[in-house]
C-alpha cells in the first residue's frame, strides 16, 4: 500500500509517540506499527530528494538500525534549477550500490555495536553521518568469533556469503592483523562519504564497563589511523545526565555538568576558532555552561562548521543512540527551519519525521530511559525554543565574497547605498528566489540597487496557522515575539514561558480582537503581528508575485520595510514553535506515568496531572 506524505497528521505524530514508549526498535522483531513508520519516512523523503535503499533485513548490517537504510542519492530540481547531486555517492545503478553495502559488510565490526557511519541528512550535496565510537579490539575479535561459531552452527548459504563481502574471508584466515583491517574499511567507507571531519560527543577517550575498556575515540587509537581527519572534541554529558533533568523539573536552566568525575578525561577541542569568532562564545568557558547553553553552544558551532566545510561530517557519542540522534535530529529540524532541507515538509510531517527515523528507527530505547527518567529525546524537543535565536540560524548570518564555503554561489549586486558592487548569496536572498521559474531574471542589476525576489503563497508560513491549533483553534500558549533596535530575537523568558519546562500548554481560546488588542511592549521594543495585522499590512503585496530587496536587506512592500533578517527570524520562531508545541501536545498524550523513589503513587499521579495541564 502506498503511503500518501500529506496524510500524515498530529493524530499519526500522537500514535507514534505512543508506540515508541512502549517498543524499542529492531529488525528482528519489527512490527507492522514500525515498518509503516518507514515507509512514511521514505515517502516523506521522496518529496525532496532521490532516495536510495540499502538492504539491511534481518539486522545482517546492523540490529538496530532501519531495516531498509535510506540514503539521499541528490536533491530534487525546482523549476528553473538544477538538482543538487550528492558529491561523494554516485549510486546510479544496483552495481553502485552493491559496492556501498559491500564496503558496509567489511567495516561494520569496526564501530560500537557495528553502528557503522551512515549519510542520514543531505546538505549542499554534503554528508552529514552517524555512527556508534571505533570499536575495541575485544569487541572486533569478540563479535568475529560469535559470527564465525553462528556461522559454523546454522550454516551459512551461498547467498548469504555473497552478501557478506570480505568478512568471512577475516573469519576464516583469522588473520592476525584484523583490528588493522576492519579499522582500514572504516575509514574507507568514510572516505566513500567524503567524510573529513568527526564530532566526537564522548566524555571519555575510553568507555570502561567492569573495569574493561569496551570502546574507545578515534583520538586513542594506538596506531594513529584517523591522523588524517579533523577529529573535534565536543564532549557532552550521556543519557544518564538526564535523569538530573528530569528531577531538575525538566529545567536546564543552572543544571550544569560536573566536569570533575574521574572518568571524565576529554576536554573541547575546536580548530580554527577564529573562523567562528562572530558567535561570540567564551568556549573557555564550557565547564560552567549549564545544558541549555552547551547544547546551543555546541550546535551553533557545528551547524557553522557545517556550512563553511567542503566536505562531509560525521557525529558520534558511544553507541549512537541517545546523545548522536539528539545533535542529529537538532541540526535537522534547525536547517529545516531555516528552508535549506526538507522543503517541502511541513512542521508535522517534519516532526513525524525526526522522532521516527533519526530517534526509533535508529534504535534508541525510550522505554528504557524514560523507566530510569532519562529523559534526553524529551530534552532534544524541549530545546527547540532554545535554539530559535540566529545563532543557531545559517540563514540568518551574511555571508559576503570572502566566505570559505565553495557551495556558496554569490550573486552580483549593485549596493544602493554607495554604487559598489557586493555579493549575496541564494540562501540569504531566500529559496523562493533561486527556485523560481523565472531564477535567471531574479539577479539582474536594475536601477535604485534592487534585486527581484519572487513570493511564492503556497510556500509561506501562515500565521494565524501557526499560532492556533489546526484541530480546534485554541491557543497553543505562544509568547509574543519581540524584536529589538538590533532586529535580534528575544525570546520570552524561560521562568515566564507556559511551557518552559515541557509542560503542555493551558488552552484557551482567544479572539482576533484578543491577539491584536495584547499589551504594548517597552518602547524599544516593537510587537510583531501575530494575526491578521501581518497578512493585512502585505495585501498589496500578496496580490503582486513580486516583493523588491535591497542590498542592505530589507523588503520593500509599498511603504512597509520589513528586515530580511527579521523575516528570517520570525519564519523560523514559527516553524520551531509549532514543532515543539505539537510535540509536547503528542507526547503527553502518549505518556506513560513514572514513579519516582520516596513518594507515593498518588501523588505521583497527581503531580503527572497537573504537569499535563500546566499547572507545574
């Protein structure tokens, strides 16, 4: 049956919060309930990109990870564009992707429960990857040794040993040398995903279990195999963290990490600083961030990176299933919001999404951790309002003709300020520019020094959409949305915030007159819209399919100028607050009620009531 991407709705978002706390994923034991959920994440992928399946039935790659592994081969054409092909992975034919798995078969042993690097987001035809940390030499020989007796036992068809690639060949020469070989394979399926640079989100250069190093960080190994990588340490606390965020109120506010514990022997790492010296972070000081601060730091840092390097990334933490998908799925929903990835999804088919493939479908046991109150997938959605400001936007910052990024093809301009020429890039100008049908007309150089951008309807935020339920029109509890001399976003305050701390929202339902009739702010502060005023003050606008853009970046609407970058702000709030909204509305509803030590299940009860409904 095939799966229509537009008929996913917020009661499908509600059934698959509900499944994944109760299931933990794998392919073994897949059920109906997770395979559809594949399948709406290949069909939502389909609306923006060529889509690739690698063959992982029965868990032969990888247990817990999709059982059919989707990879972006390149980003579909808009009219009057050309598709954007992923530069490192040519998979035209079944030849192409053969090899891949093939290559796959062979390193898979050489990561943490052979979580293999694998091309999850596609950006300006870059890779961004995950995986599990290298594997020990324990678990290399370890994990040869179960698959050489299994083979031995059940026997292994022809079949099976075509598929297999050079792997048995390690099992039957037992070969001295097979830490070196495996190692070897996995940077050479890196190298296949053009692969330069690796996040390393360990605390530690060597996870000990019972006192027995069980994996290790690309840094600490002995034979310096990975020398030739960027690898970055940004070290972030595990799952267990988490717990202290549960108890903490589900607060990150002055929740910080204690960087003492013996175990902990890594330290930030970040080459180049001087690249990134416009964030403006004291990255001295990461020991006393709390993790709201490192985690926004953090992403700051690597959506930055991300855009300024040539090649692809990987992002890993030990297994790869609670601090990888939490950065990944970030880093998502962040360029999503900024219009650069998946753009054609909307913020519930976006939300659909992320908790299905980058959390469940890559095997993180939510059951499991909201059991111990580790609640690090509730922590990655609750940091959505967090990470609304422009540091954390790549849309939002200019990029002039010196900028390192090679993807970036800046467009000649006229300034209206001076007569000199400047340079813009699409991104900034928005997609709807360079995805126009009309695109080789948008950048000439007419007089006034103003540059054409087209308005497409279908492909903007509506607001009053966005600030009021869909299903029955009551108030989702947004704040109003300020912006300073500065056209920086200032967010509401966290201790203000009706959802601050994750609760669902209080509900109520509010009249136009109610919205447009709010408060004023501070003088220096002036409201943005948030109902009909908005589409009231563009009509003219909207009839016309043109809006004027200077240089300086502001949109001329008839006597109305609105700052680019405030329009990229405010786009942004509204995409992040609506996923995050619709999450805790999901998740809530499909929530499992915990009992902590030392008080009573009554209590308990009551405590989870009034958290639902906003009175905590």
């Amino acid at each position: 049956m095939s799966i229509s991407p537009s008929s996913i709705n917020h009661n499908d978002v509600k059934a698959l919060c509900k499944y994944f706390k109760k299931n933990s994923y794998s392919v073994p034991n897949e059920t109906p309930e997770a395979k559809e959920a594949l399948d709406r994440c290949k069909a939502l992928l389909e609306l923006d990109y060529n889509v690739v399946e690698i063959n992982n039935a029965g868990g032969v790659l990888c247990a817990h990870y999709p059982s059919r592994i989707l990879i972006c081969e390149n980003e579909l054409p808009y009219p009057g564009s050309s598709p954007i092909r992923n530069e490192a992975l040519h998979l035209d034919t079944e030849a192409d992707v053969n090899q891949l798995r093939n290559q796959i078969l062979k390193a898979r042993k050489g990561r943490c429960r052979a979580r293999f690097p694998v091309p999850v987001i596609l950006f300006r035809g870059k890779n961004i990857c995950r995986s599990g940390t290298i594997a020990h030499y324990a678990e290399i020989y370890g994990r040869a040794t179960v698959e050489a007796v299994n083979s031995y036992i059940y026997g292994t068809s022809e079949d099976d040993f075509d598929d297999r690639g050079d792997e048995d060949q390690f099992n039957d020469e037992q070969a001295l040398d097979l830490e070196s070989t495996v190692r070897n394979n996995d940077i050479q399926l890196l190298r296949m995903y053009s692969v330069n640079t690796i996040f390393d989100l360990m605390v530690e250069h060597k996870k000990v279990k019972y006192g027995v190093y069980v994996t290790s960080s690309e840094k600490a190994d002995t034979e310096n195999r990975y020398s030739d990588f960027n690898v970055i340490n940004i070290p972030y606390p595990g799952c267990e963290f988490f717990k202290e965020f549960y108890h903490h109120g589900k607060q990150g506010r002055n929740l910080v990490f204690d960087w003492d514990q013996r175990m902990v022997d890594k330290t930030l790492s970040l080459p180049t600083v001087d690249n990134f010296k416009d964030l403006e972070i004291e990255w001295g000081s990461y020991k006393t961030w709390d993790i709201i601060d490192l985690t926004t730091n953090y992403l700051a840092f690597v959506l930055r990176y991300i855009q300024q390097s040539k090649d692809g990334v990987l992002i890993h933490c030990i297994s790869g299933w609670d601090r990888t998908p939490l950065f990944i799925s970030l880093i998502r929903v962040s360029l999503w919001a900024d219009g650069l990835i998946h753009k054609s999804l909307n913020p519930t088919q976006m939300l659909y999404f992320t908790i299905a493939y980058d959390w469940m479908l890559f095997g993180h046991n939510l059951k499991n951790r909201i059991e111990k109150f580790e609640e690090i997938f509730f922590f990655g959605f609750y940091m959505l309002k967090h990470i609304m400001p422009e540091k954390c936007s790549i849309k939002c910052f200019y990029r002039g003709n010196d900028d390192p990024s090679p993807q970036v093809s800046p467009k000649k301009v006229i300034s209206a300020d001076n007569g000199n020429t400047e340079f813009m890039d699409d991104d900034l100008l928005g997609s709807n520019a360079s995805q126009s049908s009309s695109s080789t007309n948008l950048f000439n150089e007419p007089a006034g020094g103003v540059i054409l951008e087209q308005r497409e309807s279908e492909t903007e935020m509506n607001v009053e959409s966005d600030i009021f339920d869909n299903e029955n029109g009551d108030f989702c509890g947004y704040a109003p949305l300020l912006l300073d001399d500065n056209s920086d976003m200032v967010m509401p305050d966290s201790q203000s915030s009706n959802e601050s701390n994750g609760n669902l929202p209080a509900e109520k339902q509010y009249s136009d007159n109610d919205v447009n009739n709010s408060p004023s702010p501070s003088r220096k502060s002036s409201p943005v819209p948030i109902s009909g005023s908005l589409t009231g003050k563009d009509s003219d606008a909207s009839n016309s399919s043109w809006t004027f853009v200077s240089v300086s970046g502001s949109v001329h609407s008839n006597d109305e100028f609105t700052s680019l970058r405030e329009r990229v702000s405010l786009n942004r709030f509204k995409r992040l607050s609506k996923v995050r909204n619709d999450f805790i509305k999901a998740y809530y509803h499909a929530a499992i009620v915990p009992y902590t030590d030392g008080s009573s299940s009554i209590s308990q009860v009551v405590n989870h009531f009034a958290e639902k409904v906003g009175w905590l």
